[in-house]
C-alpha cells in the first residue's frame, strides 16, 4: 500500500495538460461509471462544503492513479495502489471549494470500466487555547484536529505519550506547512515553527493502526518583534536559538534583508500563509546572510539564527524594500529587450484557461520563470528553447501571469525577444 500524499509545504506542482478538456461534474455519494483509457487523464469537478474531508476512490479491475487539483490548479494529492486490489484511493482534509480529480491508469494499456466514488464526511475540530494542555486518547491512525488561535510568532507544539505520534499543522486556508514523526521525546511528535497571527489546525495521530493509548498535546505561543523596513535592528544571536521579525511590504516592492556580524549567520523568510519562501546561509559579507526575493503585497516574517549553537553575539538587521518594475504585455505580441546579467526582467500578461507559451530569442544564455497572481513560481525553464534559450509550455486557468527573464550568468549580456502565445 502506497501511503497517500499529503497537502504540501514548499513547492507547487502545476497540471500539465489536465485542464486542456473539461471537466466532468459529479455529485458527492454518487457513483460514476466510466471507461479508463491507458494514461490519458479524465477528470471530475466536484463542490466540497466548510468542514468536510473529500474521499475519493476506484473501483476497477486494471490499476488506477489518481490526482486531487485545488481551484488554483495545484495538485495537493496523488496515490497509486492505497485502494483495494491496485485501486487508488485518496482522503484529504480540504477548505471549501471545488477541487478536480484527476483519474488515469498505470500504463497506457490500462483500458477498461472503472467505478469512481466521492464522498464528503464531516470534520471534527476541538478548539483548544495555546498555553494550556490538552489530554486525549490515540485512536491508530485515526487524525484528531485541534484548532488553535495565535498571534504572530513561533508556534510550537509537541505530545506527551507512550505511543509514537504523528503530527501535522495545517492554516487557515487547508495547507500543511509542517509536519513531524520523532522530534519530541522517545517516539513523540514535535513542530516549532513562525508563523502570522491566526488559526491552526494540529493535527495528531499515531503511526501505525495498534499506537493506541493516552497522550498530552502542548501547545506554546512566542512573540514576533514588529520591524519597519529602512531601520537597522540591533540584537544578539543566540546560537540556533530562531528571533523573528516581522515586517510589511506594499504592493509592487522587493523585499531585501541582510544580516551584518562577524558570527555565521542564517535567514529565512515566511509568507502570511506560514509557508518558507526563501533560505540563505552566506550570500552577505563573509559568513552573513542575505536574501533579496520579489513579493506581493503583504506581512513577512524574518527568521535570523546563528549556524550552530557556538554562533553567538551582536548583529544588526536590515530590512529594505525596493520598487519592482514590470512590464505589461499582450499575449500573441513579441517584446524585444536588453539582458543585463543576473538581473530580473518583470513582465505582466493576462491569459484565458489554456496553454501558455513563452520562450526567448537571443545569442546569451537565458533563464525564465512564471509567476501566478499570488506571486507563486508556477514553471521554471533554463535551457529547452533554442541553443541556450529558455522557453516553457504549461496549462493554466484564466490570470494574470509574471514572467521574469534573466541571465544565467552575470555575463549573459544583450539583446533578446520574448514570444508569448496561448492556445
């Protein structure tokens, strides 16, 4: 049995042809009867309400693969053989929305009937208050849910028990953004992590079906320092001991933040969401960190720790903010433009739902990304154009898209067009 995979924490793994056809629209706890064609992707729509978990499996004779997408084309589930026999089969907690299930078989000679079922059933959270304990009772692998109102800081949460737990935290919008198995005590589960004012869901259950037995979840809340950008902040590291800063940034800037000290110091930066979006060890002066990363609009949280537990002593944190500088384009059109080494080129295209195209023309070695309206990295490409051009070809729902053109080196200097089509 393959385990099912859960929602995700860092990275986003984008359709790549799945809405190209339409999808079918099937109610929950109705079956639908279909034929599967070797790998050729069928998919369903389906409307989940508030505070249900979607199930959703085959029932065939040939062997069956099956994806979960978001309302954002994000896949946030896979599984093989979690079915009977070589079935797949999928249950995942989710937000309200309409999600699309992806159905396929193993290899292109999996063609044959197959029965899929979805299900929606209730979802039960018990609201607890940080700082206090809370005692239950492990059910296997059962989940229990427990929904936790924070402020901006560090979250931490860890069990007590005799049996070994499993524990995740998802946020408010149904996206995991940590997980652990043995970082407590013994077998016990542990999570430390930053995150922005808001509600949490913890997750716990054991490892296996026979870790049955009392355990104590404990859940602690600590503070963020408020910051503004374009003022140092002075502290003293305390090893890998994690201070957190929080900071706004306005629409259309670039978030730029820098460590000075003479210890090794170690950054990484945080979405609204909780989700890492950026890691830096020594890219500043000497052993500092430094991560200079385009953001949309919103509240950041900037996390400075020291190498190893000896890293300790003053530093001072900058924040700075830069404008970003993004040109608005027309699909169909090409635009012609200097390259100027490493340095990022912004571009601005609204598409329909289809295929976006976009690669480059030029003698110098380009780099491409292509960002969604949320400021996500949907693709990445270096090489697959022409000689050492990049281009990328991906499915996407109706949006507005960025695309960031660069070098690949900071000698990569001159002249290039980028072609943008949809289909």
């Amino acid at each position: 049995m393959k385990k099912i995979s859960g929602l995700f924490f860092f990275g986003i793994v984008i359709i790549s042809f799945a809405f190209a056809q339409a999808a079918i629209t099937i109610t929950p706890g109705r079956a639908h009867n279909a034929t599967l064609q070797g790998t050729t992707e069928q998919l369903y729509s389906v409307r989940v309400p508030d505070g249900r978990r979607l199930i959703a499996y085959t029932e065939s004779s040939l062997d069956t693969v099956m994806r979960i997408y978001n309302e954002q084309g994000e896949e946030i589930a896979f599984d093989d053989d979690s079915g009977t026999d070589y079935n797949a089969r999928i249950s995942i907690r989710v937000p309200a929305g309409t999600y699309t299930i992806g159905v396929r078989g193993y290899g292109s000679n999996h063609v044959g009937p197959y029965t899929l079922h979805v299900l929606t059933e209730a979802v039960v959270i018990t609201n607890i208050t940080a700082g206090r304990v809370h005692n239950a009772t492990l059910q296997g692998t059962t989940e229990q849910l427990y929904n936790v109102r924070v402020p901006a800081g560090r979250l931490i949460a860890y069990t007590e028990s005799n049996v070994d737990t499993v524990m995740r935290i998802y946020n408010a919008q149904g996206v995991q953004i940590a997980f652990d198995d043995d970082s407590g005590t013994d077998l016990n589960a542990r999570i430390s992590i930053p995150v922005p004012a808001g509600t949490y869901t913890i997750e716990v259950r054991g490892y296996g079906s026979g870790d049955t037995g009392p355990y104590t979840l404990h859940t602690l809340s600590e503070p963020v320092t408020t910051i503004s950008a374009g003022r140092p902040h002075n502290a003293t590291l305390q090893g890998t001991a994690e201070q957190l800063y929080s900071v706004r940034v306005p629409a259309g800037r670039r978030l730029i933040a820098y460590t000075e000290s003479n210890t090794d110091t170690v950054m990484r930066i945080y979405n609204e969401q909780g989700e890492e979006i950026a890691f830096d060890d020594d890219s500043g002066v000497d052993l500092n960190a430094r991560i200079n990363v385009r953001v949309p609009e919103g509240t950041y949280t900037i996390e400075v720790r020291g190498y190893g537990d000896s890293h300790v002593g003053p530093y001072t944190l900058h924040v700075l903010t830069e404008a970003v500088v993004i040109t608005t384009i027309t699909a169909g059109s090409v635009h012609n433009a200097t390259l100027l080494g490493t340095t990022e080129q912004l571009y601005s295209v609204r598409v329909p739902a289809g295929r976006l195209t976009a690669y480059t023309e030029s003698n110098v070695d380009t780099v491409m990304r292509i960002y969604n309206s949320q400021g996500k990295q949907i693709a990445f490409d270096d090489d697959s154009g022409t000689g050492y051009n990049a281009r990328i070809d991906i499915v996407v729902p109706a949006g507005t898209y960025t695309i960031e053109i660069r070098g690949y080196g900071s000698g990569d200097e001159g002249p290039y067009t980028l072609h943008v089509l949809t289909q």
